[in-house]
C-alpha cells in the first residue's frame, strides 16, 4: 500500500470508448459524403446534451489542429482526416467526442488523477445518447464492432497517465514495463513525439478490450496503478535519503534556469520542468504538481504560438517561452 | 502460443501503442526481460523510446505479428465482404476491415486473428441500449464457469451454475 496520495503518481485518468455507425461503412471505406451524414447524425443530439459545439476540422487552422493534439483533446488520427473530421468538446474539456477518425466515433473523458470511474460513467451516458439516436454496429459475440480488431468487444481502453521520476532515473522502470506487459497491459513513455519519455510520464493501459468486462478493465488497469505507484514510492524515498543534497541542488539549478532563461526550447524547458516537478512531488518546492502539468501544455509550440497571436518562428517561439515562465512560474512558488 | 522467439516456453501477448501503431508480440518472460535488457542497455534517459522502438524494428512488421500466420498459410480463401468490397488480402495487411460485415464475411480467419490480439472472442461487456444484457450476462457468467472449472475452483462453479440458472429463469 503506497503512504501518500495517488495523485502523487498519477496525473490523468482517461476512457475512451470506439463505436461505429452499422449503416455506413467504416471511415477508411467511407466516402465524403456519408462523411458527412455521419458528421451530422452523430453531433446534432451530442451538441444539445453536452452544451458543446460541433467543431469541424477544414475549419481550423494547422496550428489551432496542433494544439488541439498536444492537448490531447483530438488524436493524430483525427488531425489526419482535415475533410470529414469533427469533435465535440464540453465546456470544461473533460469531454470530446471525435467523429470520423478510425472508427465513426471515439468517445474520450479524461479526469484529473485516478479516476476511471467517473470518466467512464460520463463515456457511458454519453455512449447510450449515441445508441438511442442510431444504430451502433455490434455483435453479439464480438461486442462493439471496430475498423481494427484490437479495439472489439468493450471497444474500451482505458489509460492512466503516470509521473515516475525516481522509478526513471534508477532505471529499474524496465521491470515495470516488463511486469505491466505480463498482465497485458502497456506503458509508454507521454511526449516526445514516440522519441522519448520526456518529463517522466507514461501512460499505463489496457491492452486487450475483448473477453473482459468495462469493469474488469478499469480493476486490472487501477491495480496495476497502485503496484507501479508503490514502487515508484519506494525509489522516491531511496533516492531522497541517497541523494538528498544533490537532488536539491539540480532541482534548484533547473528553477533557475527557468525563471531567467532568455530563450528556452522545447527539450531543455521538458527536461527542467520535469526536475522540478520531482522536486514538487517530493516536497523540496512547494508547488502543486496539476499547475505544471497546465504549464506544460501550454509550453507546447503551437499552444504557445497561439497564446502568443502571432506568427513566431522558432526563435521567436523560444523567447516567447522563456518570457511566458518568467510570468508565471514566480507566481507559483 | 509457444514463445516467438526461443520456441520453447509459453508466450504471452506484449502489446504496446507506438505513435498510434499498436505492436503486439509473443514472449514468454525470460525471452521478453533478456530484449529489454539487450535492447535499453544500461542507459534509461534521453533515449528510452528511440530504444524501445528499435525491438520492434527487430521484428517484422506489426501485422506480420498479428496476422502474418494467416497471410501466409496456403489454405487461406480469398474472400471479400459484398457490401463495401474490402477483401481479405487488404485487411490482413491493414488491420482494418471496411465495414460491420466485414466480421462476417472474413469469418473463416477472423477466429484466429481474434485469438491473437485478444483475451478471448466472446464479448461480456456492455450492449447498446441493453439489448440483450441477459444474453450478454450469460455469455459472462458461462465464461466465469469455465474458468472455475479449469482452476478446480469446484465451490465457486456451482454457485456460478446457480446463478446462471436464476437468468435463465428470468428469461423464460
């Protein structure tokens, strides 16, 4: 049993349901036009439940695309199909509703901490709006019926984002992966493009969806949570009694940086920011873990460009980072 | 399914989400910690995923893994769905079938492809607007008995029986 709070390892909890129109083919078969029936089956009672706009991707601007990503609020998929692609978001953001990725409807909630049970009771409600107002492809023994098989049955995975800076930096996160793979579930390292674990975060997730039930799903994924936290536990304490004074001294070195940096990238901001999320977690600076996690996102290039309202080259961008944390980041301490 | 690659221990199923592709293998435990280990060598930081990804470049293609076994296998029909035209050469090299009838008309290698990315082909989840949520609490209940039979979990297999008898009466 870990001693702390959950929240201390965990970041976000999300649930994210596929489901398909029986009547249309699937999107990759699909054509423009019952893209956009399905565009407009799917959304008109989902904008009225969830007091959300429809927003049609041919809409937006490439950068307003990009953000939405780094925001995980659409997937790469569906930042893909710019002709027929829309998402539903509510107002907090909790929920979004894409519409025509890989499958016709890939229903996300995401909540702060661990906490699948409430963001599947929201995907849920929503799910049963979406099969009241149509037909959703399924099979009595297949469950749910997908464009790719790994998603069958539930159609559900379920996602837990992790913070493991100790369980990284000792290195012994390989046995957690290893160990996660055994009760088919998998983690990965969050950012980087698929290049690297910056920041320390991974996601923990169900691996397969079908021959389990929803609930069933959610226990194995949040068991697996706490076995992860509980070692990551055990390396935080470890690593503070070996390391304390050297710790401090990086944490402090990497605050500095960011609050009188002149310009700052992306992979050295990730790599400072993510010490001094470690130094929040174990205590050495009194910050809250969700306020960074904020700042991390909105650090990301084109969440920037945007809060910034202007064109920025990467030069520019760099600066205009370095300038937002000055701003905030004294604030927080 | 026998260890993919010492052929000698049982496998299980090592599934990861790279960049959206999902990757699936069959390890069995030493084989799958002695490539991490290869494979990460001593350094864990900037290079983690780039590692990571590397065992799986190692490895054939994802759906080679998926489904290559199909693919390959002389007795395999060709088949194709009459409704949206997608055929079985184009799903097992995509790992997308075009349409709910795809399920069907792929059937005769669906079974097998299931039985590799999955837990198990029968469906005890949720069903749209409760259709069928006896049948589907059947399925989940028969699937539980099964399983106490297999472990000798001979208590649990008789209530589990009475349970199912209590559905079925309620069906009636």
């Amino acid at each position: 049993m870990i001693k702390s709070d959950i929240s201390n390892y965990v970041i976000s909890s999300r649930i994210r349901l596929a489901r398909n129109l029986a009547k249309y083919p699937f999107p990759n078969k699909m054509g423009f036009e019952d893209g956009l029936r399905v565009i407009k089956e799917v959304s008109e009672p989902l904008e009225k439940y969830v007091d959300g706009k429809l927003i049609m991707l041919k809409d937006l601007e490439p950068i307003e695309i990009k953000a939405f990503t780094e925001k995980h609020l659409i997937s790469n998929a569906l930042a893909e199909n710019i002709k027929t692609g829309g998402v539903v978001i509510n107002k907090d953001s909790t929920l979004s509703v894409m519409i025509n990725e890989e499958d016709h409807v890939r229903i996300q909630v995401i909540k702060r901490s661990l906490d699948l049970e409430s963001a599947y009771e929201l995907a849920d409600k929503v799910d049963d709006l979406i099969s009241e107002n149509s037909e959703v492809a399924f099979d009595i023994h297949l469950g749910y019926l997908t464009g790719c098989p790994t998603n069958l049955g539930t159609a559900m995975r379920a996602s837990v984002m992790m913070f493991l800076p100790a369980l990284t930096i000792n290195r012994t996160i390989n046995n957690v992966i290893f160990s996660s793979s055994k009760d088919a579930l998998a983690l990965r390292g969050v950012f980087g493009e698929g290049t690297q674990a910056e920041g320390y975060m991974y996601q923990l997730s169900n691996q397969y969806s079908l021959g389990l039930s929803e609930k069933e799903i959610i226990n194995s994924v949040k068991n697996q949570i706490y076995k992860v936290a509980e070692a990551e536990e055990i390396a935080r304490d470890t690593l503070l009694n070996k390391n304390r004074v050297e710790l401090t001294d990086m944490i402090m070195r990497a605050w500095g940086i960011l609050i009188n940096a002149y310009k700052i990238d992306t992979a050295e901001f990730m790599q400072n920011i993510s010490l001094i999320k470690l130094g929040a977690a174990l205590g050495i600076l009194k910050i809250k873990n969700s306020a960074l996690d904020e700042i991390i996102i909105a650090c990301r290039p084109a969440n920037l460009a945007l809060r910034s309202g202007k064109k920025l080259d990467a030069i520019e961008r760099d600066i205009y980072r370095a300038e937002f944390l000055k701003d905030v980041l004294p604030k927080m301490a | 399914m026998l260890c993919e690659n010492c052929k000698k221990r049982e496998g299980i199923p090592n599934v990861y989400i790279l960049n959206g592709v999902t990757k699936v293998r069959y390890l069995c435990s030493e084989c799958n910690s002695q490539i991490i280990k290869q494979k990460m060598g001593t350094g864990l930081g900037s290079g983690f995923l780039d590692d990571f990804g590397d065992i799986f470049n190692d490895l054939s293609d994802v759906f080679d893994q998926l489904f290559g076994v199909e693919r390959n296998a002389p007795s395999i029909p060709s088949l194709r769905c009459s409704r949206c035209g997608t055929t079985s050469n184009e799903f097992l090299n995509s790992a997308f079938v075009g349409c709910a009838q795809c399920y069907k008309a792929f059937e005769p290698i669906m079974e097998s492809v299931i039985k590799k990315c999955q837990k198990d082909n029968i469906h005890t989840g949720k069903g749209p607007n409760g259709i069928a949520k006896t049948y589907i609490s059947l399925q989940r209940l028969n699937a539980e008995l099964k399983k106490a039979v297999q472990d000798e979990r001979y208590e649990d297999a008789a209530l589990i029986k009475k349970q199912i008898e209590q559905l079925k009466g309620t069906q009636k």
